[in-house]
C-alpha cells in the first residue's frame, strides 16, 4: 500500500513540475543562439540543469526554472537581446548565419522540449513496470 502511495507522489510531483520545465525551457529558447556566442554563459548548463531538476521527481525543475528567472545571466543575456535589435545587423560572411543554420537551432529547440518531456515520462514507466514486477 505504502508503495502505490509513493508512485502516486511521484508521479504527482512529475506532472506538476512539467509546465514548470518546458516553460524555462522555452523562455531559454527564446534567446537567439548568436547572443550567446559572446558571453560566457550556456544554454545547454542551463537546459541541463532543469532537465536534472525535473528528473529530481519534477520538483527540482521548479526550483531550477525559479533560479534561470532571477539569475543575472537572465538579465545580461535579455539585455543583449535588445541591443542586439536596436542595431543594424552587418551582412554576415558566407555560411555564418544561413536560413540552414536558423532552421537548425529551431530544430534543437524542439528536440530539447522532446528530451524534457520523454526522459521523466519514461523513467516513471520504468518504475511503475519495476514496482509492478515485484
């Protein structure tokens, strides 16, 4: 009986902390990858620190997600967006920045909110089939 309980607060706890995760996930998104470029922050620390999070049974995100909206890397990085839009940007050397290499990191984006939301979901299977076995 004890056992039930337990998977029910896990599972719980996974789909509370999901809109949580694929929320951080999104807004890190939302910061074009050439912004990066010149600073020493990651998205993919990021990204991983909130994936690590949510397979911590989905609460961790929570608190990974909270931590990427106040940090100054939030902040520094927003602000470099906005300057990086009031500016003209200069025409890019051949293959610098081509449509092929935009369409890519939209493909990241959305393979990244793939591994978000299937990693935790397996994991829960896996536990549920294993409690099941037993």
């Amino acid at each position: 009986m004890e056992g039930s309980v337990s998977l029910n607060l896990v599972a719980v706890g996974y789909l509370v902390g999901l809109p949580f995760a694929v929320y951080g996930i999104v807004d890190l998104a939302r910061i074009p990858g050439h912004i990066y470029w010149y600073t020493a922050y990651s998205r993919r620390v990021w990204i991983a620190a909130i994936l690590l999070g949510y397979a911590c049974f989905g609460v961790g995100a929570i608190l990974m997600v909270a931590a990427w909206l106040r940090s100054t890397e939030r902040t520094e990085l927003r602000d470099d967006l906005v300057l990086d839009a009031r500016w003209e940007r200069p025409v890019p050397a051949p293959g610098v920045m081509t449509r092929t290499m935009r369409r890519r990191e939209r493909r990241r984006r959305h393979r990244w909110a793939v591994v978000a939301v299937s990693v935790p979901i397996v994991s829960v299977v896996a536990a549920a089939t294993a409690a099941q076995v037993r």
